[in-house]
C-alpha cells in the first residue's frame, strides 16, 4: 500500500471520558481574591453566574487579568461507587485553566495548578486539571452538598476555566487503558483505500487486560456505518496490543473512525474517535501558473524585494514586461530587486515559462506609503517551537517554505518571542542569545531564498515570554533590525501593561505602537509591523492610522475547536475595519504539527474543522501565519496551504474581511466583496452534528441566479436559482465563489 499521507487526527470524541457526575452549568464567579471564597459556608448567592469551557473575556470581563474564583455546589451520591468495579478514587475533572488554579474542596486545598508544583501564577495554561482523591477521604461529603472552589489566576490575554472536560468520577480499571490512535498515521493507498495502526496500552502495574475492541467507520452525514469490525484483545504495561485495520472508503470526504474497547471484568466500554483527513486541492499542475496577490505595495526608495510566486514543472524561468527603471528581475529565481524613487503604480506583466508552455500574469507595483498591500502570508514559530525556537530552525523552516510553499505566495518567516539575550550590550544594543549565533547571515539565507524575515518585541520592558523588550530603546531596535536585515516586527504588549496606567486611555493605548511605528519609519527599509495587544482599546478602529499593517483582535489562539470558533466566528465587528495595507489578525494557523514548546502534536483540530479554519481565516482577509513544523508538512497540512483559488480569496486586492451575512440554526454565511466584482462565500456548520441547510440568496443579498464554483475541490458546480442546498460535516464548511458569467 502506497503512503500518501503522513498525518493523524486526535480524538474527537471522550467517552473515554466517562463521567459519573456532570459540572458543566452552574458555576458562580467573581473577580478579586479572598481566602474566604475557599469556604464552604461562605454566601456566593450575590455571585455572578458564568460559563465553564470559555474563558471570562468572552463573557463581559474584557481585558480582565488577576485573580478570580469559580464556585459551585454539588451533590456527590454515594451510589457512583456502585457503578465502579474498582473502588479506590474519585476523580475531578476541571478541564483546562488560563493560567493557574487551586482547587478547594469544601474549604480544603486538594491541589494546585494541575498538580504541577509551582505557584499558580506559573499556571499551565494548556494542561488539563485531574485531581484524585481516596474514597475514604473525610474531606468528600458523600450524598450531600460539596463546594468545589477553583482559584484561578490569569497573567494576561484570555482567562478562566476556557476549554477541556468536566465532571466527577470514580476511576475504573478502564482508566488505566489508552487506546492509542496518535503513535501510527492513516496510510492511503489507491482506489479510496486506507489502513491505520491503533494500540490498546495498559498504564497499570497491576492490571492485565482482556476484551473486546470495536472498529467502526461512519459517514457523519447519513449517520450510516460504512464498515465495522470486532477483534478480541489481550494487553498489559509492557505487552500493548496492535492492531492494523484495512477499509475501503466511499469518497473523498468526511469519515469518522470509532475505536471502543469493552472491558471484561467490569464491563466498562471506553472509546475514541477521530476524523480520517481527506484532501480537497487538487495536484498542483506541471503547467506554468502565476500565484499571489496582483499588487505589492513598496516605499520609495526603500529596497524592494518580491518573488515571483508560480508553480510548475522545473526550472521555471521568469521575465517582467515593463519593469519600472531602478528594478531588475533575477531570470532563474523569479526575484525582482532595486528601488523606486517616485510614487505611482507601476502596471508590469509577469511571465513564466517551463519546458510545458507559459503563463502571465497583470501586476502592479504600487510605490507609496502603503506596504502590505494584501496580507502576509508566512510563518511564525510561536505555535510550534514556543521559545524554544533556534536559528536552526527557523533556517530550516525557510528552506521548506522556499521548496513547498513559496509558488504558493507564502513569504514571511517570523520569529517570535525566546531569541533575545538575556542583558542587552554596553552599548545599549539589543543582543540574539546564543540559539542565534548570526542574525545577519540568518537573514541574508533567507532573503536569498526570496523569503523575508520578521522578528519579535515588546513595548515593555519584558516580553510575554521573559525575555528583553524594547521598552526605552524603541529607536535603536529598529536600526538593530535594519541592520540584520529585518522586515516584519511583531510587537506585543506584555509587561507594558505595568508601565501604562491601570485603565489606559485611548492615547495611553496608541503610545508604545506610534512610538515604534516612527522609529522604524526612520529605517531605510520596508518594515511590516503587526500589533499584538489582544484587541484592546477596538485597535481596529485606529490600528490604521497609526500605521498598524496588523494588529490582533483576541487573546491567543490553540488548536481545539473552543478557541478556534470562539475567534473566528466573533471576527464580524472589526471586519469592517479591514483594508488594503491594514488588516485585522484573529492569530496564527492552527494546523500541522503545534506545541508551543518543544515537543509537538498534530493539530488537535478535526480536517473539517481545518478547513473552516483556513477557509474563514482567508474570508476575513488576516494575515495568515503557519503555526506548525514546516519540516513535518504532511499531505493534509500541505493541501490546506496550497490551493491558490482559496488563497486567492485571502490575497484580494479589495482587501476587505468577509462580514457575517446569515446565521440560523448553527449555520453562518460569511461573504466577502472581491475586486472582480463577485464573491466568496462561506457556509460553516458549527453544530456539534451534520446539518442539511438550504441558503437562500435573497438572505445573503445577492442576485436571484448565480453561478457557483466549489473553491476547495476547484470544481464548477453549476447555475443555481434563488438558493443551494449542501450537507456540511460537524464543524465543517463549503466555500464557494459566485461567478459573474452571464447566464
Ligand atoms: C503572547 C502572544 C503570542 C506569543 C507570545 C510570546 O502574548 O500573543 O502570540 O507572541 O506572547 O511570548
């Protein structure tokens, strides 16, 4: 069997999970700290009540960062240890917490910050808390009303008890098997065949296993099982069974594979599932096609450098008509270089050709102040390699990017926070730590390999990360970086919070970025420069003017669908404030192999809901920042990046964000205007279940009769009258184009 792909997806579904007693609603919270919030006799009737699994700023506490409490009184019922085969321990389940907790029970500290040594303000922001207790534990009130007091402390961005799992349980033998679906990857082979390795672990010194593993496929839309099998199973600590399952697929399209293991001496059933990727881009071509957006934004006299991004058979070998004078175009890498020294747009014609024939494209150099004309396409590694990040592997990311994704029109390799030093030079000078050796030769490879480099700082003193800031010296990082060689600063807030007062005018919010943004204005070079402060003071509504190319509208993103449709789908209010040169930045993608430090997963997202994330990400015209290893691009992640009619949508020269035209019955329609005059539609499901929904045009506003083409599979899907009709996964999305054909 041939392999195609070399991903996975995790877990989608918990049963695994198996809870006695649900803690999902009910929870009351305040803000502040007291140590008689622990207590169980403590009156929180005045408390105001709020949602577990989204974090507090969602729910009318902005910006708010410090301590807080969660409280909630439940009933613990004695008959859950029935159930149980084992009767050793209760588990609480409270899910993850932005950034540290304590946990009190009935006024008893049980544990702090997931069990992690470590004061609460070192919370792990990403770690799911489980806190176990013995069943004779006197500090449990079996059968009547216990007070669970979470404690919680958030050091900035997003807070609070924001995603994960919840509940009460007694732990079981069962929860000392893992089905393991994440050590093998779903190999494809021809004619819609597919095999996957899965392996039942026992964790149990004690405990040796026997049962029953169930394997089923079904399609989430008909709800029908495409395939299923039983396979009796024999495990233990050091003896994991393994098994290889072979099916055949119907389509090219959603699948979700179950695996339940039934336990035999209790009886106990656990299982997973996870979605099977499939891809939508068709194969890139041989045939010479030009990519990217049709204009590049440039200042005069600065240096100019755009690589002409076209994909095809190799060597490709590339021309420019018209070229303005003071420009040249390298012929065999597609580079152009030089400088303009009057404003205008210049109106050129790329050319391509390869042994296949060639392609043209009209593109405009427009030299003015504006750069950043359409937004970035690059990557940065935060998501990835967290401050862990080295020039190694930034240059090895550079390298990929060149031979997989440059054709594509990705340009920017940025990197983010943990490269600084940690004392700056007599001179004052900011300084790479020893993970960085060269900054200048970093960015003669990269530039060499007609990508660009971006770099990271902070207003404050100190980054988010602990690491140097540029607080009082903003003037001289920015000559710094234009002597490495820098061409996109990413400048986050952190520590300037302790320097600007409590509740920051509008002012005191547009300080630190206008002061920057004219320290980097001094620099002979072109300087993309994209605000991270998380969306404070509507900096939509002024990033532009003070000369924001970006600016972030939220707090961090991470891959579980939560945090993802949390951004993505509140991203209609600052869509209006989206143009040309200045667009708004719902955070970096989330797809591949992520980790935020240096051992990475797959993206725990769903390929539907990857699809939805590149999808809505290209409606809302953000700049769009890979997030994952780009040494570990997979046929999946690949697919995701490279379809140039979607990319297409994300580089439109309008430069305006999709706004949310229709929602009904977790169904939202995101439109965005195109320069050609049509427009890209999007249909996402957000329904925890596959929906069927009919859109009628005259909700979206459009014309009555239009014609239709199915982005993702790049495919015409006809003229339809008044409305379309489509079935779209859990989570899942269609995106589409209207075409001004006449009809
Ligand atoms: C956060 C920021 C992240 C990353 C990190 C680095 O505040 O939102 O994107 O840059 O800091 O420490």
């Amino acid at each position: 069997m041939k392999i195609l792909f070399a991903t996975f997806f995790l877990i989608i579904s918990l049963s695994l999970f198996s809870q006695d007693i649900s803690i999902n609603n009910g929870w009351k919270f305040k803000t502040g700290d007291s140590a008689v919030f622990a207590s169980s006799n403590f009156n929180d009737n005045d408390w105001a009540p709020i949602k577990i699994g989204q974090s507090w700023e969602s729910q009318g506490y902005e910006n708010y960062d410090g301590f807080s409490w969660y409280r909630l009184h439940v009933i613990i019922p004695s008959s859950i240890k029935d159930k149980a085969f084992l009767k050793e321990r209760i588990r609480f389940d409270l899910g993850k917490i932005d950034d540290g907790d304590e946990f009190y029970l009935n006024g008893n500290l049980i544990g702090r910050n997931g069990g992690r040594p470590g004061s609460i303000k070192s919370g792990q922001y990403d770690a799911q808390r489980a806190y176990t207790l013995l069943l004779n534990d006197t500090r449990i009130l079996w059968d009547k009303e216990n007070v669970i007091a979470v404690r919680v402390w958030d050091g900035g961005g997003d807070g609070g008890m924001y995603d994960g799992k919840y509940g009460i349980s007694i732990m079981d033998v069962t929860d000392y098997v893992n089905i393991n679906t994440s050590d093998n990857n779903f190999e494809f082979g021809e004619n819609k065949k597919m095999a996957k390795k899965i392996l039942l672990q026992s964790t149990s010194d004690k405990y040796d296993f026997n049962g029953k593993l169930r394997i089923t496929i079904t399609d989430p839309v008909s709800d029908s099982v495409i395939f299923k099998q039983t396979i009796g199973t024999d495990f233990a600590k050091d003896r994991p069974f393994e098994y290889t399952y072979k099916a055949t697929l119907p389509d090219n399209r959603s699948y979700v594979a179950t695996y339940s293991f039934t336990e035999n001496r209790s009886g106990k059933e656990i299982a997973v599932s996870e979605s099977i990727p499939f891809v939508l881009t068709p194969k890139t071509a041989a045939t010479v096609k030009i990519n990217g957006p049709n204009i590049f934004g440039v200042r005069p006299n600065a240096p100019l450098q755009y690589a002409i991004p076209a994909t095809g058979a190799r060597p490709l070998v590339y021309d420019v008509i018209n070229l303005p004078n003071g420009l040249k175009i390298d012929k065999q890498t597609g580079i152009i270089t030089g400088s303009l020294t009057s404003k205008g747009d210049y109106k050129v014609r790329l050319v391509v050709k390869n042994k296949l024939g060639s392609a043209t494209k009209s593109f405009t150099i427009a030299c003015g102040n504006t750069i950043g004309l359409t937004p970035a396409l690059g990557w940065n590694s935060w998501n990835c390699w967290g401050l862990s990040v080295s020039d190694e592997k930034v240059k090895a990311s550079a390298k990929q990017m060149f031979e997989k994704l440059a054709g594509h029109g990705w340009t920017y390799i940025n990197i983010d926070d943990g490269w600084e030093d940690a004392n700056r030079a007599a001179s004052g000078e900011i300084v790479a730590n020893k993970k960085f050796p060269d900054m200048k030769s970093l960015s003669n490879y990269v530039h060499g390999l007609g990508l660009k480099l971006g770099i990271y700082s902070s207003p404050g003193p100190r980054t988010c990360g602990g690491y140097l800031g540029s607080y009082q010296h903003e003037e001289q990082d920015a000559k710094t970086y234009g002597d490495w060689g820098i061409d996109y600063v990413k400048y986050d807030w952190c520590s300037y919070g302790n320097i600007a007062p409590k509740n920051p005018s509008l002012d005191e919010y547009k300080k630190p970025y206008t002061l920057m943004r004219e320290a980097l204005n001094k620099v002979n070079r072109d300087i993309m420069f994209s605000f991270c402060q998380y969306g404070m003071g509507d900096v939509w509504k002024w990033g532009a003017e003070i000369g924001g190319n970006s600016w972030r509208t939220t707090g961090d993103i991470n891959d579980s669908w939560g945090s993802l449709s949390g951004i993505g789908f509140s991203q209609d209010k600052p869509a209006p404030y989206a143009q040309p040169g200045h667009f708004n930045d719902p955070d970096m993608l989330v797809v591949g192999k992520v980790g935020w430090g240096p051992s990475l997963h797959n993206s725990r997202l769903t390929p539907d809901e990857q699809y939805t994330h590149i999808s809505l990400w290209c409606l809302l015209s953000s700049p769009l920042l890979i997030g994952c290893d780009m040494s570990q691009l997979d046929d999946f992640t690949l697919n995701l990046l490279t379809n140039d009619e979607v990319l297409a949508i994300d580089q439109d020269g309008l430069g305006k964000s999709a706004r949310k035209i229709f929602e009904k019955d977790n169904i939202q329609v995101w439109v965005k205007p195109l320069e050609d005059g049509n427009k890209a539609i999007g249909i996402f499901n957000l329904n925890d279940k596959a929906q069927k929904t009919t859109i009628n045009f005259s909700d979206l506003k459009l014309s009555s009769q239009l014609r239709l083409r199915d982005l993702w599979r790049q495919k015409d899907l006809g003229v339809f009258k008044k409305s379309f009709s489509i079935a779209i996964p859990s989570h899942g999305v269609v995106l589409l184009k209207t075409h001004a054909e006449k009809m």
